[in-house]
C-alpha cells in the first residue's frame, strides 16, 4: 500500500473504502471503487484525480483501450473498464480473474478539499 | 402483495453453501430456486477442454441439498450454465448427477435439459453468411480457428427457461445461460419487468456476495415486485447495504449504466437502492431495452499446444541480482537446442515474489528475499513441453553466474517430481455475437419425466 502522500493530499487507498478489479469477461478488466462515505466519494469525484487519461498512463495502455471511466453516484463508485491487454489465460497472461491489478490505482493522490 | 421470491443458494456451484441460512432461505416461501453453476471466469482451460471446474463429488453435494429442498417446496430448480462452460459433455455429466441424487432420494419429477453447445458445421456455415462481430478477440474469426477450439457455447437469455417452465418442468438444467436470465426466468414469464427481474438476477447470481460479510457460500433472497425489488441475505446475521447492493451491481460488468446481455441490454443509469431496514435493500428504476436483432454471446477457447511447468525456490541474495541475465541465457539455450519458435514452442519464467502478478507495471523497489521461479513452457506435444521445461531447469540448476557462492545447485524444490505436466493450454478465441430469428432455436430442450 502507499504511504499517504504528505500535505498536498492523501491517497486514494486512504480515501476509498473498495478499489477491486476483476475480469468483465475474458476481453477486459473492470475497476470499482467504492466509497462508504459520501464526502469522501464527493471530494475525489470533484478533484477529477479518476479520469481516462491518467488511467492510461498508469496502466501503459493507449487510451482508446480504456473503455469506460465514470462516477456512478447511487452507488458512491466510480467505474473503470480497460481493454486487457492479454486475454485472460492466454499465454502471457499474469491474473486469470484480473483481481490483483488494481494496485496502481491505490496510490492516486486525492487534494486536500 | 403481488410478487416473486427466488432464492440463490450459492454463488458457486460446487464450493458449498450455508446450509441453515438456505433452510432459512427456503422458509420464506419462495417461487423458485435458481443457481448459477459456470463461468468464463477461471479462464479458457474449461472451456477449451470442456473438463467441469471442481470435482463431481461437490457438484453432486451441492445439488443435492436444493434438489431435496426445491422438491419438497414444490417449486422448481433452475440451474444455468451446468456445468462451468455449460457444454453438452458438463451438461450431461449434471443431468447423470440430478437422475443419481433423483434414485437415490425417491424423487420424481419433469426435468428440461437446454443444450447450448453450437455445432461447428452449423458456425462455419453461418460465418460464411455474415461474419461474425467480435466483442474481444482482435484476430479475425476463421474456420480454422473454429476447428482448433473446444465446444463452441452460446449464452442463453430468458427465452428457453421460458419456454421449459410453460412446458410444466418442475427442474430446469441448462448449459451455457446469461447468469442473470437463470433468476429472471420465471419473473418475465409471469408478466413481471424485464429490467427488475434481470437486475435482482444479477445480484441473486453470485448469492452473498452482495451482503456483508461478502460471502459466495450465503444464499440469498430476491423479492421481485411490479415497481421494484428487495434483496436480504438468508443468513439473518447478515445484511444488505445500499453499498453492498449497489456494489454488486457493478461487479464484473464493463458498465453500470449499459448491461448487454441476450436480446438487449439492461439500462441501471435510473437505478435507486434505498435501505429497508437493516438487513434489505430496495432496487428500482432498472430498464431493460431490447435490441432490434436478438444476439446471444458465443464462447470458445482454441488449443495452443501443452504446457508443463516447473516450480523452484530462489533465496540466494546474489543470484537473484543476476537473475535477469540468467534467464535471458536460458532461453537463448533452449532456442539453440530446440529451435524453439521455429518449432511452435515457447517458454517463459514467472518471478514470484518480484512482478509476477503485475508485470511491467510493476514499480519495483528493494530485492526480494526469495523468489518463486515457475518455468513453463508450451510446445506442440506434453512430450516436449516438459522436455523444454525440463531443460531450462537443468542449466539454471548449475548455471554459473558473477559472484557464485554455491555451486552445488542453484534452486531448492518443494517436492519430487520437479516437471509437472499441466495438460493442454488454450486461449479464448470465440467471444462473439450472434443474430437468431428467435431466441430458442440454437437452445434445444428435452423434457424427461424422472420416476422413482
């Protein structure tokens, strides 16, 4: 986990309550994060830290390849769908459920307020 | 009040349930028992080789306890995707499980049996109509690639368990079904809204998983009304939440607002959870929006070869600062010996313990203490897999690299024997779309009357 990020903010792992990610079938690799708190889930969701653009850098992937990357407000959560770019289990593959690759989401910085 | 109660004793067929809580369950009085019993989710092997994910023994346990509980409640169990791909051999294997568990405890009963395994003939032939429109693999779509896969699935929706519940079957086995459709079923027969029914389907199908304690081995409970539905745990020290169910709504789906599934998709960008009480959740304001052309997902997993693997421990400090550069030599060994790409083979090393899991993405940092090394290879045959794999394992044993302390052998073992062959390696090749004129006629179904 990251350490939060001293005074110009706090990670998202320090702010959500859930960051998961799982197959959305074997062609891509879906991302919650969840939110137990309203203001909390309000704050990033104003920051704008959770866009398609740094998702693609973060991931290294182009970014047509992220497919969805929204806020879904009924549920406090935001959405993340990338395109995999190995199938799962296909011969290079590294997670067949896709569920260990939501760590370098873990350590986006939040601003303060 | 008008309304149906479906009840999803587990999230995984096979992994076991909690019993008591589905006793529970099952004294609320519900319409039906529907269970989910595959995926793509554990990768293509299954598929690929049409092989059950667990051990017919669990399936058996697991089916047994509904079975009873659904006969003596006089409603009818419906089973989806039977068995992990839900190709015609897993089908038959569960429908031998339901007719043994059927002698054995003196039941009777109508039973439907809905196939959805695709003849390859009947795809090439479509193909060559209209190719097919791909929803993952980047390559195209050849017959070629169709030969080289395994039994080709189509995902059912609604539509057959329909047509198997008008025809008076009292327990539905199915192969390959949309999850949600196996729950939303008997719903939509009965007049109720698609996009409620589908949802609540959603959530019953992965059970307790929506509840806290997340949980696959709690069943849960769906109450389906005109206007909404109310979802609890069977288990009553656990409970719903708004997050917890609006969370699951999310779960596995590309999008929360846009669900494709057969014949349509299911719209939730209307969607409200409202907290019962304390232990159940209320949905409403999900729509179902039906496509003009009815399309049903297609799966399969082409072969590519045998894998076989070994497994190793690395905890010297200076061989795995030379690690890299050790692998990279192996690998130019094995080309020398085997012409490896010339010969359909390849080979590759995992390093657990440094970026196994996430692999160029991974940040790096200080060395680790140890390293897991798995060797795999894949070749044309299990024959020379392991022969690749166990090459590879022998020159790293006496490599020679900067700084050698030990050189009496490189790598501890965790048991004898060291090359495991894994069995055939496939991919997903087939994830596709298909128009039908009607959404039964590529799902047959046999009714059978079970007497004993």
């Amino acid at each position: 986990m990251a350490e939060a990020a001293s005074n110009q903010g706090e990670t998202l792992d320090h702010v959500a309550k859930v960051i998961r990610s799982k197959n959305a079938g074997p062609f891509e690799i879906t991302f919650d994060i969840m939110f137990d708190d309203a203001d909390a889930y309000a704050r990033v969701k104003r920051s704008g830290v959770i866009d398609a653009m740094r998702i693609a850098s973060l991931y290294r992937i182009p970014p047509t390849d992220v497919l969805v990357c929204k806020p879904f407000d009924a549920a406090l959560a935001f959405k993340i769908t990338i395109r995999r770019p190995v199938s799962s289990g296909d011969w290079l593959d590294t997670d067949v459920y896709g569920c260990q690759q939501h760590v370098p989401l873990t350590g986006l910085v939040v601003p303060v307020a | 009040m008008q309304q149906i109660v479906g009840v999803a004793p587990s999230g995984s067929l096979g992994s076991g349930y909690n019993i008591a809580a589905f006793k529970r369950a099952m004294s609320l009085g519900p319409d039906f028992v529907g269970q989910d019993a595959g995926s793509t989710d554990m990768g293509p092997y299954y598929h690929g080789s049409g092989q059950p994910f667990l051990p017919r023994t669990t399936y058996k346990h697991d089916l047994s306890i509904m079975l009873r509980a659904a006969r003596a409640a006089q409603v009818p169990l419906i089973v989806g995707s039977a068995l992990t791909s839900g190709c015609n051999t897993t089908l038959e294997n569960a429908v031998g499980i339901i007719r043994e568990i059927a002698a054995e405890e003196g039941l009777s009963f109508r039973m439907a049996v809905i196939q959805a395994e695709i003849d390859k003939a009947t795809l090439k032939q479509r193909m060559t109509l209209a190719p097919l429109e791909s929803i993952g693999p980047t390559e195209a779509l050849t017959p070629e690639t169709v030969d080289r896969c395994g039994p080709i699935v189509a995902q059912m929706g609604v539509e057959p368990f329909i047509k198997a519940l008008e025809a008076g079957a009292e327990v539905i086995i199915a192969g390959r079904a949309c999850d949600d459709a196996v729950f939303a079923a008997l719903p939509v027969m009965r007049g109720y809204d698609q996009g409620l029914a589908l949802h609540c389907g959603k959530i019953l199908e992965c059970a307790g998983l929506s509840a806290i304690p997340y949980d696959l081995g709690e069943p849960m409970v769906g109450i389906l009304r005109r206007d909404h539905f109310v979802v609890e745990p069977g288990n009553a020290d656990h409970r719903c939440t708004t997050v917890s169910v609006a969370g699951h709504s999310l779960y596995e789906r590309g999008d929360f607002e846009f669900q494709p599934g057969p014949g349509g998709l299911n719209d939730l960008s209307g969607t409200s959870f409202e907290q019962l009480d304390a232990r159940s959740v209320r949905v409403r304001g999900s729509r179902f929006i039906p496509d003009v052309t009815y399309k049903v997902k297609l799966e399969a997993a082409e072969q590519l070869g045998f894998r076989s693997i070994v497994i190793v421990g690395i905890r010297d400090p200076i061989m795995i600062r030379e690690l890299d550069g050790l692998l990279a030599e192996t690998e130019a060994r094995a080309e020398e010996r085997f012409g490896m790409a010339a010969a359909g083979m390849r080979l590759r090393f995992r390093t657990y313990g440094r970026d196994a899991v996430m692999g160029r993405l991974e940040p790096g940092g200080a060395p680790p203490r140890e390293i897991g090394l798995m060797i795999e290879a894949l070749a044309p045959t299990q024959e020379m897999a392991t022969a690749v794999a166990m090459y590879s394992r022998g020159h790293l044993q006496h490599a020679h690299y900067a700084g050698i302390l030990t050189t009496a052998g490189n790598m501890a073992y965790p048991f004898s024997p060291f090359g495991i062959p894994v069995g055939p390696a496939y991919r997903f090749a087939v994830y596709h779309l298909l128009a039908l004129r009607d959404p039964c006629e590529i799902f047959p179904i046999t009714l059978e009357e079970v007497r004993n």
